[in-house]
C-alpha cells in the first residue's frame, strides 16, 4: 500500500468514526427531547444513567488510540478541499476532547439529567430551592470543565468560547453596556407614549393547528421531516438530517412567535449542506448565528406589519381572535414588564439576557455564590426592567439552559437578533422582502437564507460567514438603528 492509499484509509477511518459519533449524539439527543417532552418524572434518574453511558462511549471513542492514529496518520496533502476542512474540524475537537477526563464527562452526564428534572420539579413547584443545590453542583462542574479545555482563559471565556469561537466576556461587557445604554433610554420613551391595550382573545385549539400549518405550508417544511409537540421550554433538536423536532406552548398568542422562533432554527437546520452530514461542518459555526436565523423568523419577519398586512385575515378567521389589526400589531410590539424571556418584545429581549450574563460569568469565575444567584437576578430584574419578579417561576426558574450546564449559551440569543436585523436589512436590500411578505411570498425569502446562510455550514466563521453577506461582522449599532426605526413609526398609532 502506498503513501496515498493509507492516508485514504486513515481518512476513511475518520469520516466512519465520524458517522458513528453523529448517530450517538442523535441518539442522546433523542434521550433528551423524550426527557423534556413524555418522560415520567420518576425515570430521571435511569434516564441519567442512559445518557451518562453514551456520553462515555463517545468520550471513550474520541480518546481511543485508532482515531488519534487516523488522525495523526493523514496526509494532508492528498486530500480534496472537503476532506481538509472535514480534517481541521475533527483536529480541533480531537484535541479539546483529549483534555477531558472520560470520568468527568460521566460525571457532568450524569448531572446534567438529574438537574433538569429537578428544575422542572422546582419549577412546577415555584421554589428555588429544590434546585439550588443542582445548580452548585453544575457551577462546580462547569468551572473544572473550562479548567481543562482551556487554563489560559477566564473560566467563563472559556465556556463561552463553545458557543461564540473567539468571542470574550471583555468584548461582550464593552457591547452590553452600549446595549443597556441604547435600550434602557429607548424603553422609557417607547413606554412613555403607550396606552394600555387590552389583549386580544383567541380561539387556542385552532390557534395550535394554524400554527402548525403555517410552519409546515407556508415555511415549506416537509412534515416527514419534522415534528412539533409541547413542553414546559420551547426547544429545537435534530435527531438526523431528516428529523428535527421543535416544542412550543400554545397557550396564547406569544406562543405563535415562540414556536415561528423554533421553526427558525428547524430551517436552519434541514437547510444544512447535506454533502457535509455525519461531519461537524454540518452545522452552524455558531450559536449565535444559529439563533439569529430563529430571531429573523420571529422578529424581523412575523413581528412586521408587512407580513400581517396579508395575514391577519387568515389569522382572524381561524382564531376569532377580537380586535383589528393595528390594536393587534400594537400588542405584539408592546414594550412590556413581563418578566418572561421567551414572551419578551425586541426592546427588553436583551435587557433580560444582560441580566442572565452578568449572573452566569459572575457565577462561573467565582465572583458569585449560586446561593445568591435569585438575589442578584431579583436587583437586576429591578435595575434593568424596572421591577422584580413577582416568584421563582416568573424569575430564575423561567430558562432551562443552566439545569443543562449551559453556561455561555446567553449571549448567543443578544448575538443573534444583531446578525438577524443585519441579515434582514441585507436581504430587503437585495430582494425586497417587505414587498415579498406583503405577497406571501415565503418560498423567494427561504431561497435567499439558503443560499447566503444555510447551505454554508461551518465552511466559515459566523462573524466570515456575516461579513460575506452583509459587508461587515457583528454591528450592534444596526440593531438599534432598526429598532427605532421600527417604533417610532409604532408609537405614532397610540
């Protein structure tokens, strides 16, 4: 066997190694959406010793001396373009995962499913409490985890490093603190020049099945490929190139823009290059642009009062829901004192995740106890939203994310809704997408996404992957810009 036929071999080796630790990856997925969905209360525990076994044997399978091997074996210089980035990206958490012991990763496993059902108790139950300690426990983990991956580095850079490469909590503190600025003064204005409104009725039955249908007929997604159920936190999971399942509530009309803000993300994903599936270029190169394809859908798009121009008659007819359509558009941009992330407007939506950052970092670098964490989420809520949460449910409980160990993963939701009012503008600039919204035109709108954002994958950087489409990366001042824009036209209805 010659030199190029066994790097052929060692690079085969890889792309079936590959393929194997994607479908254990959907399989723990699927682990967790049954967990969050239809799972008993009282299986958490079996349910932990499932995932925390095939969390070792992928853990196992990074470490073993055969893929090291294949790895170290591979002739770069033989390879097509695919197979050399297919190879950077596999280098990259080769050697990431070399750093973690197989026992810590059992341990955090295992963790990780006991804290969430444990959340979910709490939160059923409105008590901090019942979860405080779950909490310590994942703060610990989570500090020893950024240990290993990364010494160098602030412990909460580290972790933050996994959902936004090469982004820094010192870059994050200079943009958040133009953002409170920006945000805070905007949000009295708007406040100032609203009138009460009273919220419109629905019919919640039809209301979930015209959401459905509209997800399913108007976004274009195979309905073989995807499935929608309820759960306490809206959520979106692949479980195979053609399976991806997103929750939502349907309880009222904020749930329209929480499960269109699911079914974002499910674009995004089932628009993936296909050529690149079972390989880690098959997915977004960060959650922040991840999120910014959910926040357009949501935001930029059905929170337009061009899409609702031609929408509403429909929307009316099925829901009977009482009251016209400007009453209607005022109310889904009302600027609110909710304390509900998910059920936010786009003025407080980064205010929230602000708070829920300056909480995390401070937890994860030791600056904060987590024994203190509702204390200083209540001052916080106080500062930045004017009052506190009136219980647990409504305040630390509300996100799933740190019962996950999910430390980091904020900032991707502030990160998308810049890009996403990036992207829009961009996109009405080359397509005219207000006009096509006015038409129901969807299938022009998703052709561009895919074309400019999806089907790229992880070729490229998300900042790369931005200023290729828009002419420039990560811009908060874009952000801002639209959102006054937008309400200063809404104020002029009350």
């Amino acid at each position: 066997m010659n030199q190029t036929q066994s790097s052929r071999t060692e690079l085969d080796y890889i792309y079936l190694t590959l393929k194997n630790l994607t479908i254990l990856t959907n399989i723990s997925a699927l682990l967790n959406w049954n967990q969050s969905t239809y799972m008993p209360l009282a299986a958490a525990s079996g349910r932990g010793e499932q995932i925390k076994l095939i969390e070792s044997i992928i853990h196992k399978k990074w470490k073993s001396k055969r893929v090291i091997e294949a790895y170290e074996k591979a002739n770069k210089e033989s390879m097509t373009q695919k197979d050399c980035l297919v190879l950077k990206m596999f280098g990259k958490e080769l050697t990431k995962r070399n750093k973690v012991p197989v026992t810590f990763t059992e341990r955090l496993g295992m963790a990780r499913a006991l804290s969430e059902s444990a959340w979910q108790n709490a939160k059923k139950n409105n008590n901090f409490e019942l979860f405080q300690d779950h909490l310590k426990k994942l703060v610990s983990l989570k500090q020893e985890y950024a240990k290993y991956i990364n010494k160098e580095k602030l412990p909460y850079d580290a972790l933050l490093n996994e959902y936004e490469e090469g982004m820094t909590s010192e870059r994050l503190n200079v943009m958040f603190a133009y953002l409170k600025s920006e945000l805070v003064t905007l949000r009295k204005k708007v406040i100032q020049f609203q009138t009460s409104i009273k919220k419109p009725l629905i019919k919640r039955t039809e209301h979930r099945k015209l959401i459905e249908e509209f997800i399913q007929t108007k976004l274009l997604i195979d309905k073989n490929s995807l499935a929608i159920n309820v759960s306490m936190h809206p959520f979106t999971i692949r479980v195979s190139k053609n399976d991806v399942r997103i929750t939502s509530r349907f309880r009222s009309i904020d749930s329209f823009f929480s499960a269109i803000h699911e079914a974002g993300h499910a674009l995004y994903e089932l628009g993936l290059p296909k050529d690149y599936y079972y390989t880690q270029v098959y997915s977004a190169p960060s959650t922040g642009l991840d999120e910014s394809q959910a926040m357009l859908w949501e935001n930029n798009i059905c929170k337009n009062i061009h899409f609702w121009h031609h929408f509403y008659k429909e929307y009316k007819e099925r829901t009977e829901i009482t009251g016209n359509l400007e009453e209607f558009y005022k109310y889904i941009n009302l600027v609110k004192n909710d304390q509900l992330r998910v059920d936010a407007d786009e003025i407080s939506f980064i205010l929230h995740i602000i708070i829920r950052y300056e909480i995390e970092r401070d937890m994860i670098n030791g600056v904060l106890k987590p024994v203190d964490a509702k204390k200083e989420w209540n001052n916080k809520c106080r500062e930045l939203l004017g009052k506190e949460p009136v219980n647990d449910f409504e305040g630390i409980l509300q996100d799933i994310h740190w019962a996950g160990g999910d430390f980091g993963y904020f900032p991707s939701y502030a990160i998308g809704m810049i890009y996403a009012s990036q992207i829009y503008r961009k996109m009405n600039e080359e397509i005219n997408a207000d006009k096509l919204l006015e038409e129901e035109n969807y299938e022009l709108i998703l052709n561009w996404l895919k074309e400019h954002i999806y089907s790229k994958g992880l070729v490229k950087s998300a900042d790369d992957t931005v200023k290729e489409v828009c002419g420039q990366g990560l811009n908060p001042k874009i952000f801002i810009e639209y959102l006054k824009g937008k309400y200063s036209k809404i104020i002029m209805l009350f």
